[in-house]
C-alpha cells in the first residue's frame, strides 16, 4: 500500500494497493482504485521512497517452455522452408 502524496491528485491522502511498477525516467505506479480498476500514477505523487512495498511476483509459465511446443514450433518452421517462406539457414 502506498499513500497519495501530491495535493492536487483526486486521491490525496487515500491509501491504494500497488500490483505493478512501470518503469523508465519517471517510473508509475500502478495502483489499484477503489472500484477495483488499475491506473498509473507517478511514482513522485506517492510515498512510495518512503514505504516498503513488496510486489507479488508472477507465477512463472511453465508451457512457455514445454518441449511439446517447442516441438510444435520446430515443425512449424520447418513447413515455412519447405512452402520458401522462412528463410534457410546459410551453411
């Protein structure tokens, strides 16, 4: 939970859940509002630096790796060459 710090945000003072973090040169927040939607606020309008919010970490997908579909991918490709339209690999 982080609270809104910046006096003219329309939730000043209200303390919101966190459920992500969008980073770059001025990285937001990205919190969850009372009705239960998300939205992004600057990391700067809250007391994030102050507070130690823990993230929940996503789960890992574990077909992202399954051998089943890296299979399913090889054939795949392998149809694009034989149809000229993947590229061959150059020996």
């Amino acid at each position: 939970m982080v609270t809104i710090t910046h006096p003219h945000h329309p939730l000043w003072g209200q303390k919101v859940p966190v459920v992500g973090i969008r980073r770059g040169a001025n990285p937001d927040l990205i919190i969850r509002l009372p009705d239960g939607t998300h939205a992004a606020v600057a990391m700067s309008a809250t007391d994030y630096e102050a507070a130690s919010v823990t993230l929940p970490s996503p789960a890992p997908d574990p077909s992202l790796l399954a051998l089943d579909g890296l299979r399913q991918i090889a054939q795949f490709i392998e149809r694009l060459r034989q149809e000229g339209r993947f590229p061959s690999p150059t020996s």
